[in-house]
C-alpha cells in the first residue's frame, strides 16, 4: 500500500474506534435509565464502567506492543481479528428485557453486569484500537506524529458527544440509535480487521521509505527511560480529571433532570482539554492557564455553599467553565510530560489508570464513604494541594497553592456545616442524598422538611392541630388536590407513584386504600420515622419497592380512581412515566372515571405540553392546573389531570380551575423509544 493510503486507513481506524466509544455511552446509558428511576447516579455508574473497561483495553495493548516479540505479536494479532468477529455476536447493541431490575437487586452491581453483557466485548475492543494502532503508528516514517493520532482520537471523541444531543437524539429513536451504531461498529470491524492483518502480514516487510534527510552530526542518544516519579505524576494527574469530571456532572446532575446533555457537556469540556493540549504544545500556556485555574477553582468552591454553585443557570457555566479551565492545566502538564513514542503505550495505560481510580473513586465509593455530595469539595482541595507539592521548590508558588487549598477546605466545611446545622438526617445512596431539618415555620411553629439535593420534597408542620394537614405541593387547591376531592364519594382507591414525606395519605379517609409506590428504600425509612403522615392517616396505607412502572406491569388492575405520577428526580419527573408506553399501563389500573395526576411543577422543563400530547395520542383528556395558593405555607404547582370521561375533569373541584397549554412547536408524543427532554427545556 502507498504511505497515504496506509496514513488514511490508520486515522480512518483510530477516528471510528474513538466516535463509536464515547457515542455508545449516552446511547446505553439512556436506554437503562428507565430502568432506575431515571437517577442520575446511572450515568457515574456507566462512566466507571466505560473507564475500567478502557483500562482492561490500554492495559492489553501495553502488553502486547512491550511484551510480545514480533513474531508472537503476528499471531495475537490474527486472534484479535477473530475477537473482532466473534464481537459482533454483541449486536445489536439493544439491552434485553431480561435485565430489568425487581428492586431486590442492588442497582450498582446490576448495572455492571447488564453493560458486560450488552456492549462488554465490543467497547473492550474499541477500547484497544487507539493505544495500539498509536502504537504502529510510531514504527512508521511519520512516527514522531504519533501523539497528533491521540489528538485525533479525542476529536473524533469529542464530535461523537455533540453530534447525540442535537443531531443524533432529536431525530432518532433508542431502536434506530442502536441499530445506526451497530452498522457503524459493523464498518470499524472491516477497518480495525483491515489495519490488523496489514501489520500481522508486512510485520518484517520495510515500511515505506521516509525522504532522505542530511545525517546528523552525531548520533541521537537513546530515549531516557522513565522515572518512578514520572509514572506517580501520569497516574496522578488523569485521577484528578477524571474525579473533576464526575463531581461536577453529580453536582450539576442534582437539580436538573438526569438527561444527555447535562452528561455530554462537561464530558465534551474535558475531552476538548485532551485534544487541544496533545495536538500541539501552543494551546497550553502555564502564564495563562495557571492563574485562570486558580481563581476558577476559589470560584467554585466558593459555589459550593452560595446559591450561584445550586442555581443551574449560573452553577452550569461556573462549573463547566472551571472544569475547562482546571483540565487544562492538567491535562496539559500531562501532555509536557509525555515520553518517547517507545514508552507510549504505557503512557496511555498509566493515564487510563489514573482515570479509572478518580472514576471509581467518585462514582463507587464515595456514595458509600460520604454522607452527602461532598466529593466536588474534595477534589478542588486535592488540586490544590498537588499543585502545592509540584511547586515544592518554589516557596511562591507552594504558598501560593496551599492557601487556595486551605480556602477550598474552608467553603466545603461551610456547605458540610450548611447541611448538617438544623439536620435531623443526612443519608445518601445510589438515588442520591436526602436530608431532613426542621425550620421555624412562623406563626404555624416548627416545620419539618425533607430535601433530595437542593429539592424540597415534602413537609409538615409539627404542631399536633397542623400536623395532619397536607402541605407544600398538594394544598386542597393544588391539582392533585382537587382530583381527590372530586372523586367519588363512597371508599377510594388511590395510587401514589413517588412516596416523599408521605403527605397525600393525609386525605385519606375512613375506608380509603392509599397504595404507595417507590423505588427508593431510604424514603421509607424517614416518612414512616420521620413524618407522621401515613400513621395518621384514616385511610389504609399500602407501600410497594421499586420502581413504580415495572412495578405496576406486573400487577393486577389496582382500579384506582386517582393516581397521582409525583416521582422526582431531582427537579424532574423521570421521563419513562410521561410516554404513551406508561399511560397505557397507567390506564390498566384505572376506574372508567378515574383521573391520572401528573406533577410536572419544573423550573427548567415545559412538561405540561408533553403530558398533554401524550393523553391526546391515546383519544383522552387533559386539563393544566396551575395553582399559586394565597397561604403562604403552601407552594405554586403545576399539575395536568388525564381521563378517559371529560366529565369526570368537570367535576368540582376540577372546573374552572384548569388553564391554557402552552405549545410547543414540533412536539410529538413521547414514547419509550423516542424522548427529547433538550427539546422542552425553558
């Protein structure tokens, strides 16, 4: 082959391996979130996965490029091309149903298991293509290039992270997405496989002959082998990215809806770092980026106790800015340290190490080590105090960094003390954190309050005439609370999708069924130990675990005359309990009359509109409500009630109380296969 065809097919390879790696993971990730409460802790999960598994692949290119000769190198290279083959046993890459959770499972190592079986062997094989193709690379003429090739490699990776939310996403659904990647890792086999046995077959033929050159003066010395010092900074620098990269997509991930752009965005940030500081040493300036470093990293520790690092529409560009700015510096002092083309391979492999321990570190075990989403904090003081042990020798520069760390610790020890002063309960685990406090309510006396994140979820006044009376978003004016009002009189059943502090039991009467359903174990503890809703309640209670969907697919017909969807995630219902798919089994458990309630109170989503046009793809009716209650104790919501019986949304209380919709241009009704949470953001 002539030397630009060779050139085109090893970037054609290295290009596809990267685009189809990083592609695959908001596709996988978005096809199980349904599956778990739409928590955002499934995309740390699916970044630990795609790290370690990345690790496994640079680690089997670093054994086969350091330790194999170069006759055993042609053979296992023939075995990787059989493993190419047999990897397309793997496709279409569409999760089977088999692997849906009952809510015994623990949801982390459930997780795992299902991404092994689903994309296992192919994301492994994408993940060797780059450190080893990189690694032929630098046999050839053109070799002292080789680390543009991993600059390529994060661009192609980078385009694939931009290209889902606003090309790939919005047109397509989860069947289409997953087939479309299939036929692409179909085309990156016949790629891979074709650059494969080119090196396997021309292993001992000369590689074209680079253009003659004056010879040098003297002979060049031989590449210095690396220190012990320099494998400790190349494992210690990615760690701290990769940990960055993960805190602030939880922190951010907190108050808005789990979806894939607040995953892709800081994600694309950080690979943008990758391609600018190895394409070229230009990009990367200490007298620029050290100092822009600095005052992003006060910033956002200072964001961690103000309002500006909770608020999405400032925490959003604080954070996705200082992680640029920090990855910079990073990944730059990275790229100044990178060794001769010899030692790349384990370069890469030390880097994705270090990647896989700040992945792990982050989204394993600090849902279990820390009480609360405290690992942001942590890792603004672990920077600064790296930066304060490589500056050692200057005393300037290592006051300097050890100040900001201190200032750093300071912030986070006041967003630990925000927590805990007035807490009765700091919990957290795989659904996020929850917290409970009690708070001077006025003239009302004490109130208790439960929060996930920063999101009020429920509360009670604790004075015993108050105590059984429904608050925050389910006031007698509240939508829900005029759907419960107009059914029927006699015994009522109503379901609850999304258990809080329990408030709605508060309407329970005398020979009403309240059934309960909710994914989150923890929030069973504190609204039976620490609200007195459902043992006041007149009604009796029923509680189901799990997620409320696949619950309620198993289930005989419950004929409830209200359910009420008001399962939060974050700020935001999960989407798979607003597609046509749920209505349908919702439907199922209802009475002829019955209304289904939906809370799509939101400050960043138009949910409304989407509940509308799925109650109009199924020939029902809908009706917003939109409350703004005078008592001050009570909150704005938002609710849209559905029926089959227009009558039964002409019942008082329910008439005259419901509003306009707002359109949305294009808006199509949602389905299991096709959502687009970008498309109704406000």
């Amino acid at each position: 082959m002539k030397p630009a065809s060779v050139k085109a097919l090893f970037a054609g390879t290295i290009f596809a391996s990267a685009f189809l790696l990083f592609l695959v993971q908001p596709l996988i990730a978005k096809q199980i979130l349904p599956w778990f409460g739409g928590s955002a802790a499934v995309w740390s999960i699916c970044m630990v996965f795609f790290q370690v598994v990345l690790l496994a692949g640079y680690a089997y290119s670093d054994w086969i490029t350091r330790r194999l000769g170069v006759r055993a190198q042609a053979r296992l290279l023939r075995l990787h091309v059989a493993l190419l083959v047999a990897s397309l046993a793997f496709l279409p890459i569409v999760t089977s149903a088999r692997w849906k959770p009952t809510g015994a499972e623990d949801p982390t190592l459930w997780i795992l298991g299902l991404l092994v079986a689903t994309i296992g062997l192919p994301y492994f094989l994408l993940s060797t293509t780059g450190p080893l193709v990189q690694s032929w690379v630098a046999r050839t003429p053109w070799g002292a290039q080789v680390y543009r090739y991993f600059s390529l490699s994060n661009l192609a990776s980078l385009a694939s992270l931009l290209c889902y939310p606003l090309l790939i996403e919005p047109r397509n659904t989860l069947v289409q997405q997953a087939w479309g990647w299939s036929a692409a890792y179909g085309v990156f086999v016949l790629l891979c496989a074709g650059t494969t046995l080119y090196m396997a077959w021309n292993w001992a033929a000369p590689m074209p002959a680079a253009p003659a050159a004056p010879a040098p003066a003297a002979a060049a010395p031989a590449p210095a082998r690396p220190r012990a010092a320099d494998h400790l900074l190349w494992l210690a620098l990615p760690a701290l990215g990769s940990w960055l990269l993960l805190a602030i997509t939880n922190h951010i991930t907190q108050n808005v809806a789990a979806i894939p752009f607040l995953w892709v965005l800081p994600l694309s940030v950080y690979l943008l770092s990758f391609v600018l500081t190895f394409e070229s040493d230009r990009w990367y300036r200490r007298s620029v980026f050290l100092p822009l470093a600095a005052a992003m990293l006060a910033l956002c520790a200072f964001g961690l106790q103000h309002r500006i690092g909770s608020d999405i529409k400032t925490a959003l560009p604080i954070y996705v800015f200082g992680l640029f700015a920090l990855c910079m510096c990073l990944h730059g002092e990275m790229a100044r340290m990178r060794p001769a083309a010899a030692w790349l391979t384990r370069f890469y492999l030390m880097l994705s190490l270090g990647g896989a321990i700040g992945g792990v570190s982050v989204g394993l075990i600090a849902p279990h080590a820390l009480p609360a989403y405290y690992e942001l904090g942590l890792g603004l003081v672990l920077c600064a105090l790296f930066a304060a042990v490589l500056w050692r020798r200057r005393r300037i520069g290592m006051a300097a960094a050890l100040a900001l760390a201190g200032c750093c610790a300071w912030f986070l020890a006041l967003q630990i003390r925000g927590d805990v002063a007035g807490a009765r309960r700091v919990d957290r685990n795989f659904y996020g954190t929850l917290r409970t406090a009690d708070r001077n309510g006025g003239e009302r006396g004490v109130v208790r309050r439960i929060y996930h994140g920063s999101t009020k979820h429920g509360e009670q006044y604790l004075a015993p005439a108050l105590r059984r009376e429904p608050t925050s978003y389910y006031g007698p004016t509240s939508g829900i609370g005029r759907a419960i009002a107009a059914a029927p009189k006699g015994a009522r059943r109503v379901g609850v999708i999304g258990l809080g502090a329990g408030t709605l039991a508060a309407y329970g009467r005398p020979g009403d069924v309240y059934r309960f359903y909710e994914i989150n174990p923890l929030v069973f503890e504190l609204a039976h130990h620490e609200f007195s809703f459902i043992a006041d309640s007149a009604a009796r209670v029923e509680r189901v675990l799990g997620d409320a969907r696949l619950v309620l697919e198993g289930e005989r017909p419950q004929h409830f005359d209200v359910l009420a969807v008001d399962a939060f995630s974050g700020d935001s219902i999960p989407v798979h309990l607003i597609t046509t798919q749920a209505l349908d089994i919702y439907l199922r458990h209802m009475q002829p009359s019955g209304v289904i309630a939906f809370h799509v109170s939101n400050r960043y989503l138009t949910l409304a509109p989407v509940v509308e046009q799925i109650a109009l793809a199924k020939g029902l009716h809908a009706a917003l409500v939109s409350d703004a209650p005078q008592n001050s104790h009570l909150d704005s919501t938002d609710w849209v009630l559905v029926a089959r019986d227009p009558q039964a949304l002409m019942r008082e209380p329910i008439r005259g109380a419901s509003s306009a919709f707002e359109p949305i241009a294009g808006l199509k009704p949602w389905t299991d296969d096709f959502n687009n949470l970008f498309g109704v953001l406000k």
